[in-house]
C-alpha cells in the first residue's frame, strides 16, 4: 500500500461543496441502477481485501485488538456482509405486491416500490470503527443512495486508511469521507441531509436529533444503555459466568450491547463467582496485563472515566482493579455492589468493569432491571424457559440473547437497534437496505375502471352513497360487547377461511377438486 498522510481534519470549508457535490450525484439519478450499486460494493469488497493487513494494523494501533478480533468482529464481519447484500440486492430491490388489499383497490394494482432515500449522512464510531462505520455505508450504497462517512477521531488509523480505500474504490461523486471532530461534525449537521446514522453515545444523540428536527431530518441512532443480565436461582452458573465474562473482555467491554451489571440470585452467588474467576483463568491464565488477546482502552479521556467510576463505587472489588494509564491498561474487574444506586449500576461503564449485584428473587430483580434503565439496547436473562419467558414479558430492550451475551448482535443478518432512550431504526442484512429506503406505495388506475369511480365524484347523492357502503363497508365480527360472532356455522361454511378472498379460494379448490373426482370415478 502508497504511504498515507498522517490522520487530518477535513477543511470546515470544503464541506459544504462536499455534501453539494453528493447531493448533486444523487439527483442525476445514476446511483440507482442495481448494476451501478453491485459496482460500487464490488469494488468495496476488493479495496478493503487488498488493504487488509494495513486494516488490521490499524486496529491494533488504536484499540489495542488482536488480529483476531479484529477479523472477528470488523473486517471479516464487513466483507461477509458486501457478499450478503450483493447476493440479496436484485430480491431486496424488487417492487412487492402490497397485503390486504380488497378485490375492488386490486384493480389498481398496489404495490411496494423501494425507492432511495436520497444523501446521507453516516457517523461512526471507534469501538468497532471498520463495522460501524462500513457496515451502515454498505446499506445506503445497496439501498442507491450517496454518502458521507465521517470516521469517530478517536480510531484514527482506522479512519485514515478507510478513507484511502474509499477514495480509490468508490465513485468519488457518490461517496466522500470528512475526517475530523466535533467542529467538522457541526459543519456536517449544518447541511441538509435525506437521512442521518450515527452511532455513538446518548449525549451527542440528543445534539444530532435536535439539529436534524431544524430541517425534519430522519435519523437512526444506535446508542447503548445500562443493560442488564439477570441470573435466576435455576440457571447454569459455569455457562452463564463464561458466556458474559466473555462479553467484557471482547473489546476490553467497549461494547455497547454488552451488560452494564449482573443481577445474581443470592442463592447461586457463591457458586457463580467460584465459576467467573475459574472462567477469568481459563481465558487469561497469565493474567490480563501483556496479553495479546486483551486490547486496551481506546482513549485517555475514556480510561479516566473507568477510573472514576471504580473510584467511586461503595462495592467490593473481588477480582481485578489494576490499571496503568501510560498504557491505558484497565484490568477486567468484578465487583459484588449492594445498592442499584452504586455508580458502577447508575452509568454506562463502556469498559470491563462487571458490577454484580445479588437479589433476592427473580420479581426483585426484574423490578430493579426496569428501575435502573426501562429500556436498554440489550437484555441478557440466563435461566428455565419459564423464568426466561418471565423476564422477557415484563421488561423493554433493543434485543435479548436468552442464556447467552448479546448473541442476538452477532447475527450479522438479524437486524439490530435499540428501543427508547437506547436508540432508535435498526440495520444489519436486508435491515441495512430498509434503513435507507422508502418503501413508496404506488397505484395504477386504468382507464376502463372510470364507471366503479363515479362514487368519488360531486353531486353526492343518496344512490352514491348507497352503492359507497355497498363498495366499502366491512362488517364486524364482534358484537356489542365484544363478543366474536360468525361461530361455528360461518367457519364450517367458510372452510376455515379468515375472509371473503381466502373463503372464496377454497371454495374454488374444493369445486375443481370435486370436478376431478367426479371425472375419475366416470371413467
């Protein structure tokens, strides 16, 4: 690869001839050809597979990740996902026949078109920053959109050579990245864009969503929260103490669906702390400190907010706590809480701290999971099928993986967002082409259709209004009290139909069947 230019903010006075020139492409219609967008992801696909390992140096350098991980989570992630889409786009793109349409509205035949939205915007992040920033830039190239990526400043080399490879791989009309911070960000939201993506933090959500609402901008936000996993007295403590240590240590727990806090039933607490320090061996058995597998976290500002938050807490640390800052080391570190008012539970961690708080039973510790956040990004309950179920019926969260950490999140097809305050729209497999389309209904009217529409038009007279109701009116299938009505006989005559349409076709099957039978038995 030709050597790169350090990491350098994009003049704030180019971006507005940036976002003309892409909003420009997008309304000369050419992006949106199915042909013209396989093009594009194509060559994505290549100018990142040729880049691969300055990729994963890049990782490397600024979050401290393993080749592994990096492959894991980002970069394999990404290029899996172009192979998807690309596969997948003539289907996604094509027009649907629209559902529950009567026999009278069919003459015009309805329909789904999927349309571009327009220009868009993507902002990043750096804890995952190849996935999210490439994974949203894939769906809005596969939905025929324009783009502008803006890279989090806080993975630098990631953002720079993501900006070598698009700049060299896509059509440089459609596609530009801005690099920079919070000043290059302002100038960006100043524009006018069809639709803004960014994932980050509440804070800066609540900024972009305000800026966006001047010019009714629709967003997608894909946040985080305080999620909570929850423990149950019936659950499997070596599985569950695996599977979410697991969680914390991915990204040394910069992972925003990963748990913020652990509730434990008292009655299996001993147990499961005996199997979290075993697991905490069997992953590092060196410890945390020089491990390759084990990054480091991603800024100075971030490791002191971890910093201040283990400070702070009234628990009792019972695995863990070193940290080195020249290093931005911060080891992964369990401690046992007693109040849902402690820090560790009040704040997003964002890091590798595990804050177990023991409950008394599963209703203490559901009321408590809705008390601390009602509706975070994920929701990870570990026990039967029953209390599982329990659980799920009486909380709010993005998505759940039931017995596991944030399982549902590494479905690279399973679509994915928050709910509430943890963010809102979701993206991953066709979710991503959806997030930047609108599906646009269409109708055709004929011309010979003209006599069933007289009903539309003025004088209004009482025969119109009659053959209207005769047109239009659907009858109940409830009575006053909302009671169902019909019963057995308009089932039994219906042939188990649950309208006019299905009704009728099964009376059509079961005469044509008939005509064959009486056919058969003849000869």
């Amino acid at each position: 690869m030709e050597k790169l230019s350090p990491f350098t903010p994009t003049p704030i006075d180019d971006i507005p001839q940036i976002h003309k020139r892409i909003a420009d492409k997008f309304h000369s219609h050419t992006t949106r050809p199915i042909d013209y967008r396989l093009k594009q992801l194509r060559a994505l696909y290549w100018g990142l597979k040729d880049e691969e390992p300055a990729l994963l140096e890049a990782c490397k350098l600024d979050l401290g990740k393993s080749a592994y991980e990096t492959y894991l989570t980002e970069l394999g992630w990404v290029l899996n996902d172009i192979i998807f889409m690309s596969k997948n786009l003539a289907r996604f793109a094509k027009d649907e026949k629209a559902e529950d349409i009567s026999l009278t509205n069919s003459f015009m035949k309805p329909r789904i078109r999927k349309d571009p939205l327009g220009a868009v915007l993507i902002i990043g992040a750096y804890n995952f920053p190849l996935q999210l920033s490439l994974g949203p830039l894939i769906g809005a190239i596969a939905a025929g959109c324009t783009a502008v990526l803006k890279p989090s400043e806080n993975a630098p080399n990631a953002a720079r050579i993501m900006q070598h490879v698009i700049s060299h791989s896509l059509d440089p009309e459609a596609y530009q990245v801005v690099q920079g911070a919070v000043p290059e960000t302002t100038a960006l939201l100043d524009c006018k864009w069809d639709k803004i993506f960014y994932t980050g933090n509440a804070s800066v959500g609540k900024i972009i969503s305000r800026k966006a609402a001047e010019t009714l901008t629709p967003v997608a936000l894909e946040l985080g929260g305080r999620n909570p996993a929850i423990i149950t007295k019936n659950a499997e403590p070596r599985l569950a103490a695996r599977r979410l240590l697991w969680a914390k240590l991915m990204n040394v727990g910069q992972v925003c669906v990963s748990q913020n806090y652990i509730l434990v039933d008292k009655e299996i607490l001993p147990e499961f702390l005996r199997q979290l320090e075993l697991a905490l061996t069997e992953f590092q058995p060196k410890g945390a400190e020089g491990n390759e597998d084990y990054g480091k976290i991603a800024t100075e500002r971030q490791w002191q907010r971890l910093k201040d938050m283990l400070d702070s807490t009234t628990g009792k640390i019972l695995m863990g706590g070193k940290t080195v800052e020249d290093s931005l080391f911060f080891e992964p570190t369990v401690v046992q809480v007693e109040t849902p008012d402690d820090p560790l539970l009040k704040d997003e961690s964002f890091g590798p701290l595990i804050p177990i708080l023991p409950v008394d039973d599963l209703d203490s510790a559901i009321r408590i999971a809705n008390k601390v956040h009602a509706t975070p990004l994920g929701l990870y309950p570990f026990g039967t099928k029953t209390e599982t179920d329990k659980i799920l019926s009486q909380t709010r969260s993005g998505g759940a993986s039931v017995n596991d950490a944030f399982f549902h999140a590494s479905i690279p097809t399973l679509a994915f967002g928050g709910v509430g305050d943890s963010g809102q729209g979701s993206y991953r497999g066709k979710a991503s082409f959806d997030c930047f389309t609108h599906r646009r209904s269409v109708t055709t009217t004929p011309s010979w259709i003209e006599s069933m529409l007289d009903v539309r038009y003025p004088p209004y007279t009482p025969e119109k209004m009659k053959k209207l109701r005769k047109m239009t009116d659907l009858k109940p299938d409830f009575d006053r009290q909302g009671r169902r009505t019909g019963g057995l006989v308009w089932r039994v005559l219906g042939l188990g139909g649950s309208g006019k349409a299905s009704v009728a076709a099964r009376w059509a099957l079961l005469v044509a069947v008939a005509a064959v039978v009486v056919r058969v038995l003849k000869a």
